[in-house]
C-alpha cells in the first residue's frame, strides 16, 4: 500500500488548489465524456485500472474519509467529495525497469496516471497552477502542462470536467487517454466498474491490488483478464462481484477449486455460516464468475485501506 501513500503526497497540493478553485467559482462542468467512459481508453497489458465512483453510497467511503482526513474533519475533502464524480488510475510499469522475467512486479515500483472528472474549471484550474509555487509551465506543439518537480507529478486540465495527472509522463495520459484516445476495457465490462463503488480491471496481470483474495502469484500470471467490482446489494451491505478469465479452462478449474477452498476456510476461520456455493462461484469454459461474494472483515478493511488512499489523492491531507 505504499504506493497510495506516496500518490498522496505528491497530489496533496494540487487538491489543495482545487478546493480553493472550486469554492470560488459559480460555474458547473461535468465530464466531457458522455458516449463513453473515461477510463476506458486505460488497460493496456499488464495495466492496473482502478476507478472510484464518488456519487455513490458512503458504505464503504465514509470510513475512508475518516481516515483520509486523519480524524480531524473532512477539510477540503467534504468540499470536494460533491464536485468529484469519478477518479481513475492507471499503475504500469516503468520503462527501464530491471527485473527477472518470472518476477511478480511490486505495485510499489509501478508509475502511475489519471484522470479526475468533475466540476473542473479548465481555465481557473489552469491559470491557478502557473501561479502556484512550485508549479512550471510546460509547453510543445501539442499542448501545455504543469510540473512540479519536487513531487514529481505533472497535471493539467485540458477541457471544462477533466483533470489529467502522471506521476513523469503527463503527455502519456494527455494522447492515450484525451488527444488521441482508444478504448480497450470493453463497454460492458466499463459499464459494470462504472456503476459499481469500485472497479479493478487488468489483463494479463503482473501484480495485484491488496485486496484480501490472496491469490497466488503463480495463479496470478496464468491470467487473461481480471475484472473485479464492489457493489452496494439491496440490503445496503456489500458484495464482491468478478469475472476471471483464465489460459485454459483446466487453470479456470484450478482457480474455482482454489476460490471455493479458500472462501471455506476463511468462514469457519470466522464460526460465519457457509450459504449456499451454487451460484457464487460459477465455472463457465475458462472463465470464473463470482457473484454476490460477501467480504469478510479481513478485506473491507483491505478495500477501505485503498480507498482512503485514493481518496486522499484527491482530497486529504499529507
């Protein structure tokens, strides 16, 4: 998780800003993104995506936004949690990154980009960064930034709605995910995470998000694809939803095997009932669907870890 604590700090100031921007203006924006989802055009191989949909139910943010906020009130954060809609990320491997082939790379050595949609003011936001110590102003052909070195991070907001940021390659995020952007999560698969509090989506994966699953790296590397939402059920608790797609079906049997095993052990571990497994781990070819999953203490608390680390990024304090 030291990643998220890192992405804090660098973001810290830029929130700071933002707040202060977005109590002064009377305007409204909202995403410029409306046929599509913004994250969408993330997910390139190995790619870790991670979207937070700020408009739904606190069940499990309320406890993050305590935690961002170190106990001492929402701050900037309580200002900024009704102009947010949604904040993605993308973790990815560094070019020049040395590492044996077989190795499971740490999320700790991934750089990372973004984009928080909103209501943004693109040229409040803009002019606010050029004046702000610490921030330079970087320009090419293609368009212009805002760089702070001390932290590594560079941001800008391109249009009414969007705020772009990386942690080194800001052009990155501005032609893959704006300019010149493509989509590659399929919309379905967007639809789910969209609607979900969370959404985690990785192809052929290299590392995981600490999420309490505990899968094995060795499993871990034999994946296509892994989609995983947390979503609010009718009753107002949460449940994990996911679909795993596999190399063969016979490795998709291992992981329903391993799944179920593991989901036992943590019941009993924890005198919970049982239920009923028919439909919660469901074996389709070489694909593993999990459905209604309750969590158990073990990974909400792991869920909200990362949410109040996200969620700081985009409004907590250092």
């Amino acid at each position: 998780m030291a990643k998220f604590w890192l992405i804090r700090k660098r973001l810290v100031l830029i929130t700071g800003l933002l707040g202060a921007l977005l109590v002064t203006t009377g305007c409204v924006h909202r995403t410029p993104f409306t046929q599509e989802y913004y994250f969408q055009a993330m997910g390139d191989p190995a790619e870790l995506v991670v979207t937070l949909n700020m408009g739904k139910s606190d069940l499990l943010y309320g406890k993050a936004v305590e935690d961002a906020s170190s106990g001492a009130g929402l701050g900037i954060l309580g200002t900024l949690l009704d102009r947010i809609d949604r904040v993605s990320m993308a973790f990815y491997e560094p070019a020049g990154l040395v590492r044996n082939e077989n190795d499971v790379l740490n999320l700790d050595d991934y750089a990372f980009y973004g984009g928080i949609e909103g209501n943004i003011p693109r040229f409040i936001t803009n002019t606010a960064l050029l004046w702000t110590p610490g921030w330079e102003k970087i320009e090419n052909e293609r368009t212009r930034y805002y760089r702070n070195p001390a932290m590594n991070l560079e941001v800008a907001a391109p249009t009414n709605g969007l705020l772009l940021f990386s942690s080194g390659d800001y052009m990155k995020v501005y032609e893959n995910t704006y300019a010149n952007r493509v989509t590659k999560i399929p919309f379905d698969f967007a639809q789910r995470m969209a609607t979900s509090l969370f959404g985690f989506y990785v192809t052929s994966p290299k590392a995981m998000l600490d999420i309490g699953l505990e899968i094995p790296s060795a499993v871990l590397m034999q994946m296509q694809t892994l989609l995983l939402m947390i979503e609010e059920t009718a009753e107002g608790t949460v449940a994990l939803q996911g679909i795993i797609r596999m190399n063969t079906s016979r490795l998709a049997n291992s992981l329903s095997i391993l799944m179920k095993t593991a989901y036992i052990s943590d019941k009993k571990r924890s005198k919970s009932p049982i239920g009923d497994l028919t439909n919660l781990f469901v074996l389709q070819e070489d694909t593993l669907l999990i459905n209604d999953m309750d969590l158990s203490q073990e990974q909400l608390d792991a869920f909200t870890k990362i949410f109040g680390s996200l969620l700081s990024t985009t409004g907590g304090r250092a």
